[in-house]
C-alpha cells in the first residue's frame, strides 16, 4: 500500500516537473549573430508586449525580450534601444510586416523577426514569421 501511494506521488511529481519545463520552454530568444549566407542580422522570437506607430510612417513593435545594444554594435549595428524593432510602413512590403506584428499583437500569437539595417536607432524588420 505504501508503495502504490509512493509511486502515486511520484508520479504526480514528474507531471509537475514536465508541466514546467514545457511552460519554461516559451521564453523569447533575442540575439544577434553572423550569417552563413548573407550579412549578419538580428533575431528576435517571441511575444510582443506593445505597438506604436507614428505620423512619419514608422511602426515599432515592443518585444518581451531585449537585444543588448553592444553584442547589435558588435555586428555593426548602432542602435539606441533593444526593446523593440522598427518597420517603414511607408513601403508595402513594410506595411504588411507591420499589420501581421499587429495580429500577433492581438492574438498573442510568437513571433519571429530578422533585422539588417537600423532605422532612427531601431532595428529595421525585413521578415517576419507569426507562429
């Protein structure tokens, strides 16, 4: 009898256990790196915790990550926040990057982002990926 109950809470306890390392599994990667086949870039997947846009047509996403504005500056990217990524919606392809970080805002939907270039001292998006 004291067995089974052992066994029971065992049991119980690598349910738990499991429980927690799939939850732990859902935190944001924010980094920078070189590229196998093109210039570096910055990556961000996650979630988005804000979006803003501004009447000189550029959107910012605010991510739940950050990127460390020195490992940016280490792959020449000189940007003076790592909270959040930039879009030039003046543009269509910019635009509809912008609507879909938009829906992943809404939905509370992952998203991915790369960056190649810096805009007003964000990282400019040039892809994104809703998850």
């Amino acid at each position: 009898m004291k067995r089974i109950i052992s066994l029971a809470i065992l049991l119980v306890l690598l349910i738990a256990l499991g429980s927690v390392l799939i939850l732990k599994g859902n935190e944001s990667i924010a980094i920078c790196k070189p590229s196998k086949t093109s210039t570096p870039y910055c990556k961000f997947v996650g979630k988005t915790t804000q979006v803003y846009l501004n009447s000189d047509g550029l959107g910012l996403v605010f991510i739940d990550g950050n990127i460390d504005t020195k490992s940016a500056s280490d792959f020449g990217y000189a940007i003076s926040s790592g909270s959040a990524f930039a879009f030039n919606i003046k543009n269509s392809h910019g635009r509809a990057m912008f609507d879909m970080a938009l829906v992943a805002r809404q939905y509370n939907l992952t998203i991915e982002v790369h960056a190649r270039e810096v805009e007003q001292g964000y990282l400019l998006v040039d892809r994104i990926w809703v998850k």
